[in-house]
C-alpha cells in the first residue's frame, strides 16, 4: 500500500466515523427539537440547527462519495504532502 492509498484508508474511516457521531448528534437534535415544541415554545434556533447538521452530513456523504468514486484526496489532506508546500503559491497578509 502506498502513502496515498493509506491516507484515503484514514480519511475513509474518519469521514465514516463522523458521519455515525453526526447521525447521533442529529437524532438528540431532533429530540430537542420535538420537546421544544411539545412544550409550546419558539424552536426556530432548534430547526435551524438541525438543518444545519443535515447539511454538514450531506457534505460529509458528498465527501465520502468522492473519495470512493475517484480516489481523490480532499484539499484538507494537501498540507500532509511535502511537495504541496513547495509547489503552493506564498499567501499574502
């Protein structure tokens, strides 16, 4: 196995492990969500933030779905390659 093939084994599993910790998150989100509004009270910021949640977990899957199709590394791996940093433009302040 070479280096990069063992980087998309761990962002495999890191996005996968994500994904199960975000699905609880959402769950106990929504149960808050629910009790909020059982009680009769504003849940506007409650809603949002599941909303919220579901969209990074789309993201998440988009991710996932990415790497398993084409292979790729997402850009937040470039910074673990020794090259990119020599090949990278110099930033400005």
């Amino acid at each position: 196995m070479d280096r990069e093939q063992a980087f998309q084994e761990v962002w495999r599993a890191e996005l996968l492990s994500r994904l199960v910790l975000l699905d609880q998150v959402i769950s106990e989100q929504a149960s808050r969500a629910a009790l909020v509004q059982l009680r009769g009270w504003d849940a506007t910021s409650f809603e949002k933030r599941s909303e919220l949640l579901q969209l990074t977990r789309k993201h998440y899957i988009e991710l996932l779905n990415q790497l398993l199709s084409d292979g790729q590394l997402p850009m937040l791996w470039s910074d673990l390659d020794p090259d990119a940093a020599a090949n990278a433009p110099a930033s400005t302040p």
